[in-house]
C-alpha cells in the first residue's frame, strides 16, 4: 500500500462517511430541482413524468405529497432497513407498472426499465456529492469510490439489478457521460422543469402561496439550480448564468457555510423523520403514497 493510498483511506475515516447523509450540508434543501431536471434530461425518463397517468405522484399536481414520497424514498435507501427498502422496492414497482408509453407518445419508455432506473440513480449520487463538493471542495479518490459502494440502494431499491451497479467512481463517471450523451430536452418538458424549478408549478395547488413563493424563493431556487447541473444539460435548458445568479449562489453558499458550522449534518435529522413517518402510516394503515 502507497502513502497516497493509506492517506486516502484515512481522510475516508476521519471524514466518516458511512451512510450517503454523512456528506450532507444544508445545500441538500437547495439542490432536489437540480437533480429532477438532471434525470429528466433523459427524454424517456422526461415523458415517462410529463405523460404520466398517476396523478397522486405528479409533482406538478400534488408538490407536497411528491415531496413526502421523495424523501422517503431517498431516506429508506440511504438510511432503512432491508425490510423498509423491500417495501419501497415493491411499491414503486407496482407504481411504475402504471407509467408506460402510449401511441401518441413522441418516445418510447417504461418506468420499470432498468435502464432508465439506472440514470435516474446515477443522478441521485450527484445530488450527494454536489452538495458537498460545492461547499468542501473535491472528495478523494477513496471517498468516491466509497460513496459508490454505499449509495448501491439507491439503485437497488428501483429496479436496477445489483450487477449494473459500478463497482467504482471511475466506472460511475464513464456512465454518467454516457448518459449525458442521450440527453436531450424539447420544449413540451422544458417547460414542465422551468415551472419545477422556479417553482411556478406550486400554484396549481397552493394558489396565492405559491405565487409567493414562486416570485420570493422562485428565482433562488433556479439560480442554484443551474449551478448544480451539467453544462450539457444547462444549454439545453437555455439556461444562462447571470450576474443575479452569482450573487444568489454567494449568498446561499455563505449562509449554508454558517449554518453547518451550528446544525450540521441536516438530511439525517430529516431523513429519520420521514423513516418514523413511513412505519407509523404502514402500521396505521395509512396510504404511503
């Protein structure tokens, strides 16, 4: 074993990272739009969420409840138990059953393809390493290539079979760039990711609520949303980045800086909760989604 490697292996130790929230920071409340337009930038996974029929999953009309499901979802694959993930496994199975291409489709998906799933996973890592990478600085070389082993749930408890999974964060990288290169966003679902992101979509339900947070926290929300993805995926949302945005991102990154120094690690107070919720509705009786 080499210096450099043993030195890897303990800044993993001393860093502690032995769930996915460990690397948490208080960006992980600014960045969900981020990864949402990052997998649907595959038209597939796009349409699948644009035409779908399950209008009790739809973030456009039940924000709240998609929210709730979302980070149960992300909580039970990053913190759960076997059995809390093999329910959330069998769920969304049952759901995704529902979300299938019709004739009138411009593409063809089904949301149980492992495929799709898979993206959607690789995505979800990014969510993770962004937020700390943003505020941090770069993870080593052992630090990512331990966060690819322990973030196998978030695929596994979709539909991505445990040997599509990389086995490391150079495997990882390869097939993030190939995912990139099916990217491609058409007017019909960037405007259904604009509304998500500027949080225009709020006001379908919440009426005057979410027209104000629309025009207060809406334009927030998108500045660091177009910091938190791609370039690819940047241009083909016609996004550009503004001075406006640059300040916001200071701000943002200053006040997030602040509040982990008091509060840190926020996802894992957050997540148990959503896990307590989760078996409370289950023993209750209690629809999850």
């Amino acid at each position: 074993m080499t210096a450099g490697t043993r030195t890897d292996i303990a800044k993993v130790e001393d860093r502690r990272i032995r769930r996915l929230p460990d690397i948490s920071t208080h960006l992980a409340f600014w960045l969900p739009a981020a990864n949402v337009v990052m997998q649907l930038a595959n038209p597939a996974v796009g349409y699948g969420v644009v035409e779908s029929r399950v209008d009790s999953g739809r973030g456009d009309l039940r924000p709240i409840k998609r929210g709730r499901t979302t980070a149960q979802y992300l909580a039970v694959a990053t913190l759960g138990s076997e059995k809390d993930r093999q329910f959330f496994h069998e769920a969304v199975h049952e759901i995704h059953a529902q979300v299938t291409s019709t004739e009138s489709s411009p593409v063809r998906y089904n949301a149980n393809h492992a495929g799709y799933q898979l993206w959607v996973a690789l995505c979800l890592v990014r969510y993770y390493t962004d937020q700390w990478e943003m505020l941090h600085g770069p993870l080593s070389e052992a630090e990512l290539d331990r966060i690819i082993d322990i973030a196998r749930p978030l695929g596994t408890t979709l539909n991505v079979p445990e040997a599509r999974w990389p086995s490391t964060w150079a495997e990882y990288e390869q097939r993030f760039v190939e995912g990139l290169e099916d990217v491609t966003i058409d007017d019909t679902v960037r405007e259904y990711l604009q509304s998500l992101t500027n949080f225009r979509v709020l006001e379908i339900r919440m009426g005057k609520l979410g027209t104000l947070a629309h025009k207060t926290i809406g334009p927030w929300n998108l500045s660091m949303t177009k910091f938190a993805v791609p370039r690819r995926i940047r241009d083909e949302m016609h996004w550009e980045i503004t001075p406006g945005d640059l300040r916001r991102r200071r701000l943002v990154l200053a006040a997030s800086t602040a509040l982990g120094k008091v509060l840190p690690k926020p996802l894992r107070a957050y997540y148990a909760c959503n896990i307590l919720d989760l078996r409370v509705r289950r023993a209750l009786g209690i629809s999850v989604f």
